[in-house]
C-alpha cells in the first residue's frame, strides 16, 4: 500500500485523478477507517491521508451562514460558541458523542461520508438542511446532505472527489438533541433524533425532526411535522403518523419495536414541551 500526504486541494485532485483506475481510500481522523482494518477490510493500494489540508479546517461565520470544514474534529465543534446557541442539536450531538480521544480525532467530514444510519451528526445536519460542498476534477459541486446520502455506506461521493465543507443556514431556529444508546456517548445510537424548531406563542412556526437508526438512511418525520404545522393531527394520531415515515429493524443492540416504541416517547415528550437542550 502507498501513502500519500498531499498538502493543497489542488494536489489532492492531481494525485486522486492520477490514481482514478487504482482502488484508493481518503483518510481523515481513521476513527472509523482504522478499526475497519483491524477487523480485516482489504487495504486499499493508495490511502490518501487528507490531514495536511489545512483549507478544511475552519468554522467561518458570515451573517447568514456558517461553513464548517469537512475535517473539523468533533471536539471543536463541540467547543465552538456560535454552533452551542445557534445549532444547539449539533453541539449536542457532539457533546454525546464517544470519548475525548474519538471526539479529538475524528472530523465531521468522516461522520458523513461514512453514511452509517446511526451517525450521530446526521439527524442535525438533516434537520438543519445541510448543504456539502464537494471538489472534484469536474470542479466544485453543492449537495443537500439528503442527496449525497444513499443508504448505509453508500454516498453521492465521485470517483476522486473530496468533501470540502458544510453549509448551515443561520435561521434563528431552536433545536435539541436526543441519543439513546446502551450507553450514553461510548455506544453507537439505538436512536438519535434531532428537532429544529421555531414557535410563537407555544404554535410552532417551523418544525423538521430527523431521526437515525430507525431507517437504512436518517429519516425526517414529515407526515407528523406537516400535520403539527397546520394543526390537523391531535396526540392520539401521532404514533402512526411517526410509524409511517420509519422502518427500524431488530439488531443486536435493539429490537424493532423497541426501537419505534423510544422513538415515540421522546418525539411526544418534545412536542408537550418535556424535553430541554
Ligand atoms: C470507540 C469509537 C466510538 C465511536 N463513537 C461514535 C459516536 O458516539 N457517534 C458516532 O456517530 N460515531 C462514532 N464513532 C465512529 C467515528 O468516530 C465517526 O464516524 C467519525 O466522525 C469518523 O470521522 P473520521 O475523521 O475518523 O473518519 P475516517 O475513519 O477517517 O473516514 C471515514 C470515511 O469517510 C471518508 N472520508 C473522511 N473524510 C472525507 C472527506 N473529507 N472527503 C471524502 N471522504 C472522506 C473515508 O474515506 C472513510 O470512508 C466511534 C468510533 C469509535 C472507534
């Protein structure tokens, strides 16, 4: 296996487009890479470690946007103020994600390419409508995090292309995380959910609510949302109308029903007001 370091976006495309025909791997923080090594994936004849690209480390604020890195650790974002008070499901998120060390090296890039359904990140980058900024040979392209996600493992990432960065919409919106897992930030998610909200007068205004490990890919709650919205659905129509828009399967961490049952006790607990950021 050859390793290579390139040091500039430009040098990356060069390299990764030389090697288009050759089986290569991009390696950010290795968090999930690395343990799949050890379990026995074949090794790539190229890895292409992306950490000496220091244009994708950055948390820019503009006045109506903030565009996070693709390999800004979990930890920064995290710390990071703006994203705390203004995108307070990711902080948390973050906040409930693994140990120091993992959350010190892993990067937010990985967490989506990754495109595991029960990535932590996920469900508030869907809630937020996430936009990935991605560079290729071609040039650059943007993608709602909802298109680039295609199934577990599976993304809309071309032959040669890096992610750069994330885009949120700065909105105003409130939003509270929820992780529940064997454990609570060292075991992978029986189910995380994020709600992004806006509400006058106890009305909401503004409500997606996205939710991971119930689905092959991060799913929002759209027939419940649209149905609050307009205020056609009351309390007793809300567990079928959660259970129309997921399709949780048993696994060695959780049953189905369990699964559905946790899903709806925690989205009914936010909509009576119950659960606090
Ligand atoms: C002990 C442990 C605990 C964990 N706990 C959690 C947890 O609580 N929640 C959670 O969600 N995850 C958890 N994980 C999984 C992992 O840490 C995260 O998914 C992390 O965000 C991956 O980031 P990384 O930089 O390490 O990715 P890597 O392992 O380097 O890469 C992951 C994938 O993304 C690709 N990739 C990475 N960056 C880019 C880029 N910029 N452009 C294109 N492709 C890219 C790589 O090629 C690879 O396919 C845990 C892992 C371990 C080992």
């Amino acid at each position: 296996m050859q390793f290579h370091q390139p040091t500039s976006i430009r040098e990356f495309i060069e390299l990764s487009s030389n090697l288009s025909d050759q089986f290569t791997t991009l390696l950010a923080g290795g968090t999930d890479l690395l343990p799949r090594y050890e379990r026995g994936q074949a090794l790539p004849d190229h890895l292409i470690d992306l950490k000496k690209l220091s244009d994708l480390y950055h948390i820019n604020i503009k006045d109506d946007s903030v565009q996070i890195g693709a390999l800004t650790s979990i930890q920064t974002i995290q710390e990071n103020p703006l994203i705390q008070f203004e995108f307070t499901a990711l902080h948390m998120a973050a906040h409930d994600f693994a140990g120091a060390q993992i959350r010190h090296r892993g990067t937010i890039g990985g967490n989506i390419v990754n495109a595991s359904p029960a990535g932590d990140l996920l469900p508030a980058l869907y809630a937020f409508d996430a936009i990935l900024t991605l560079i290729g040979p071609e040039g650059e392209r943007q993608l709602p995090v909802q298109e680039f996600i295609l199934g577990p493992g599976k993304t809309a990432l071309k032959q040669s292309e890096i992610l750069v960065s994330v885009t949120l919409k700065r909105n105003g919106y409130k939003s509270i995380f929820q992780k529940v897992g064997l454990r609570q930030s060292m075991a992978i998610s029986v189910v995380n959910l994020a709600f992004v909200y806006s509400q006058k007068e106890d009305v909401f205004d503004y409500l997606k609510i996205a939710c991971g490990a119930v689905a092959p890919i991060v799913v929002t709650l759209d027939k419940l949302t649209s149905t609050i919205l307009d205020s056609t659905s009351k309390p007793d129509d809300w567990p079928l109308l959660i259970e129309a828009d997921i399709s949780p399967i048993d696994d060695i961490r959780a049953t189905a029903k369990y699964r559905k049952q946790v899903v709806i006790n925690l989205v009914k607990a936010f909509l009576k007001g119950q659960l606090d950021a």
